[in-house]
C-alpha cells in the first residue's frame, strides 16, 4: 500500500511514475496542477478528508495531541511573537521550517535563518534551551535533510541534456501535507510558505548553485523534475521541441505520415512482405523531413501534424502545405536552422521539399490541425467519348461558383460517417482538352473531393464534370497547385 498523495504539479500515481512517453494533452493536464498551486492541494485535503463534526469538537476540547511528548496549547499566539516561537520549538520543528513559519527577519535564510531564530528565542528564554535537537520535524519529516541529495541526483540526470529552463513537480504524502497545514496554519505566522513551495524553492535555491544557467519556470520548461519527496525517486521528462514548416510533395508515391504494413501491422521485426522494416512504404513525409532533425537533435522519435493531407498519388506544389513536426526527447535543443532545411532537402530530394524552418510550440500543433483553407488544383482526366472543346469547356467552366452536395466518398466511407457536405467551387480557372484527355484548374473550398469532382462517385457528387460532359471521367492525376492559408 502507498501513502495517499496531493498531487501539486504533477502526474504521477502513488504507485510510481508513469514509465511511458507522455500522451498528448498531458502537458497541459500537467500545467492544470502546476498552476493550481497550494490551492488545489487544500481543495483535495478538504473535500476528501473532511473531519466530521464530533472530531472537530474532540480537537479542541482534549487537548491531547502531542509532538515530541509537548501538548499543544491551543492558546498560544501563532509566529512571530515570542510565545509562538517558543511553541514552535517546543513542537520540535527543524531549523528549516522555523525560518519557513517563524515569520521573523533573519540574516540568513533556510536552516541558517531558523539558527538564529532558535538562539534567539532561547536566549530570550532559558526554559526553551532545554528543549534541545528535535527529534523528527513535524511539518517537514525532516524533509529538507534530503535536498542536497535531491540536488545531486537531478544534476547528475540532467547532465549531457541541452536545457535553459526546468519545473518541478514534488510528490508527497498526503498525511503529511494535511499535518503540516493544520499546525503551520494555527501557529505559523501569517503568510508562512506552505511545505511543498517551500521545498522547491529550497531544491531551486541549490541547484542553481551547481547549474548556473538554469532558470526556472511555471510553464512550458525544458525539462520537467518529477521528485517523489517519499522514495527520493528523481525523474526528468524531457519536453518535445516543435518546428514548423511547409512542404512540397514531389511524388506520387509517398504517405504523408508513416504506415504500418498491412500485412504484420507494423510490428518491430516487419515481415517478408515489408522487409522487414514494419512499413507499407518505404518513405513518409514523415521520416524524408523528420529523420535528419532527429538525428541531428539526438532525438528518439517525431509526430508529424499536418494541416490536412493529400491522397499518395496527390503532389502539393506551389508554397506548400503548412505542417508542425514535434520531435521527442531530444537531447540538442538548439540547432542552427538553415542547416537542417538543407539536411532535409539533401534526404528528401526529388521527393519533398521545405523552403524553411521556424521553432514554434505545441499550441501550434492544434492551430495548424484545425485549420481550414481554400485550395487550388490541377486535375487531368480521360473522357469515354471524345468531346466537342467548345461545348466541354463551356460545361466545365459553368462550374464556377455552384455549390456541390457530396455524399462520402466510397473510398473514405469505412473511416468516415456517411454524410452528406455541401462544398462550393470557388472558381474554375483553365479547361484545355486535348483529344479525350482534359486538363482543368480550379479552385474549391476546404475539404472539397476534388477526384469525385470529376467522375462523380457513381452519382454521389452533383454536380460534377462527368454529369455535364455525359460522359465517364477516368482521373488521370492531380496536384495541389496551392493552398490558399
Ligand atoms: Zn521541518
Ligand atoms: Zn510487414
């Protein structure tokens, strides 16, 4: 069995951290708790552990809690007067929290600064010098004794990580957390830093001796330090870096993300009919792009979040399509940019092309997900009968400005709901017909099905180029000419 836990910055269960790569979202459930602070740390105290209404009146009438063999006094004043202090000591607390709650002005701060204020206090008052080391702080558990420990092992984990920035994320039980906040809030003085930041601040305060150029932050650091102030367990998470771009895609022949193969769904050691490298295609967007940055970041793996795809047999020309690539773990955050774009086209050449690169962060992920635009297209079909130009390009052109009723696509139909989406033809550009071949441009709203378009799905988009033409439409290919973001 574990101690309950408050959880203050962190995700972690009492039954050990998570040993997976963080899912998405997590970070920001993460931020949730983080930014939640001590408050949340109270809500949980209280709605869970609400003492009943004869407790509370037991509390105060028997006076028969004890701390270091002392009986509380339930009437002495809290900190900083004298008496508060003097009680305080009599408690046991260590010289670390003395300082943390004592509410006095010192030279020093942490242990240091509740030396003086314990010298202090039993200069001021003989009775109290009797009262000698404390045994076990009652509010920290002796807690702050680990920090130096604590230190090492988050120094020595974080070595050999590029990393400016860190937040912490500190574990502890919940039996202490609540006792700590029952007396510090009777005797404390007011204002007093709660255990928890407290703690951090005195981990944050060292480490930075030993890193000199960490800073620490609420918010999107480099690293997340998970500490577990009950098993001493240190862990470092270290948070993806994000790049944004556009690419063009060159082929016909490439997925936009990685696909496992049919056959052995992927696994590790593939199969005959990939292999052996677990993949239907050779190449993605995906890894062309992704794989020389992760590399280069000495990095594990990538996502690739693209604003939309297009089929495999589909090019997309012109400025490109808007993508984020998160890239994690990486080791190296901090790489010159015009550099990787050449990597990249050097791997992808003749296949995919960036023109640039730009660091952006995981709300972008989102933005670029969701994001909807107009697209121009080229399209090439064969015709089943030879048409008459003058007449066809009329048809096509007629096309201009109508709104289209598509029924999902049978292609798509075992991924998507079936249902019916009204999408406009903005406008047509070129018709050029050549014998039973047509070549047109035309520009469509976002999540269009251009190919259905043309040969209309067996009548399921009205209208299309083949109802005019009354005739069959066999597309011969398509590119994405630009996409209008
Ligand atoms: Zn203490
Ligand atoms: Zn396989």
């Amino acid at each position: 069995m574990g101690y309950p836990c408050v959880f203050d910055g962190d995700s972690m269960t009492s039954d050990g951290p998570k040993e997976k790569e963080p899912e998405m979202g997590e970070e920001d459930e993460w931020q949730l708790f983080a930014s939640a602070g001590y408050a949340s740390a109270e809500a949980v105290v209280e709605s869970e552990d609400e003492p009943s209404e004869s407790e509370e009146e037991a509390w105060f009438d028997g006076d028969d809690i004890e701390a270091n063999g002392v009986s509380l006094d339930w009437d002495a004043p809290p900190c900083p007067t004298p008496l508060g202090i003097a009680h305080m000591i009599k408690l046991g607390v260590c010289d670390h929290c003395l300082h943390r709650v004592g509410g006095r002005r010192t030279k020093n701060s942490g242990a240091e600064g509740g030396k003086e204020i314990r010298e202090d206090a039993q200069a001021r008052n003989p009775d109290i010098a009797k009262f000698g080391a404390p045994e076990l702080c009652p509010l920290c558990e002796d807690l702050f004794d680990d920090v130096g420990n604590i230190v090492s092992r988050v120094a020595e984990s974080v070595s050999g990580v590029q990393h400016s920035t860190m937040q912490f994320g500190i574990h502890l039980p919940k039996d202490l957390i609540q006792e700590e906040d029952r007396i510090r809030s009777r005797h404390g003085a007011p204002g007093s830093r709660p255990l928890k930041s407290a703690f951090v601040d005195a981990i944050q305060a060292d480490l930075s001796n030993l890193l000199s150029d960490v800073s620490f932050v609420k918010e999107n650091p480099d690293l997340m330090i998970r500490v577990d102030g009950l098993t001493l367990r240190v862990d470092i998470d270290i948070r993806p870096v994000f790049l944004y771009s556009r690419y063009r895609k060159l082929s016909r022949e490439i997925p936009q993300t990685r696909w496992p193969c049919r056959a052995c769904r992927g696994r590790d050691e593939g199969c005959e009919s990939c292999q052996g490298t677990g993949l239907q295609y050779p190449d993605s967007i995906q890894d062309l792009i992704g794989e020389p940055i992760r590399e280069a970041l000495n990095a594990e793996d990538t996502s690739f979040h693209g604003m939309g795809r297009e089929d495999i047999d589909v090019r997309c020309l012109g400025s490109g399509r808007p993508f984020v690539l998160e890239i994690k773990n990486p080791l190296v955050r901090e790489y010159d940019l015009e550099e990787l774009v050449s990597m990249v086209n050097a791997n992808a050449s003749e296949k995919v092309e960036i023109d640039s690169l730009e660091w952006t962060h995981k709300k972008r992920v989102a933005k670029v997900k969701q994001h909807r635009s107009e697209k121009s297209y080229t399209i090439r079909f064969k015709t089943s009968e030879t048409q008459d130009e003058v007449k066809a390009i009329a048809s096509i052109e007629a096309l201009s400005g109508t709104v289209l009723e598509q029924e999902t696509p049978k292609r798509v139909s075992h991924r998507r709901a079936a249902k019916t989406r009204k999408r406009k033809v903005v406008s047509v550009g070129k018709v050029a017909v050549e014998g039973d071949e047509i070549e047109i441009t035309l520009r469509c709203e976002a999540g269009t099905y251009i190919k259905e378009l043309v040969h209309s799905d067996e009548g399921r988009t009205v209208p299309s180029v083949s109802g005019v033409l009354d005739c069959e439409c066999e597309v011969l290919w398509l590119d994405v000419e630009e996409i209008h973001d």
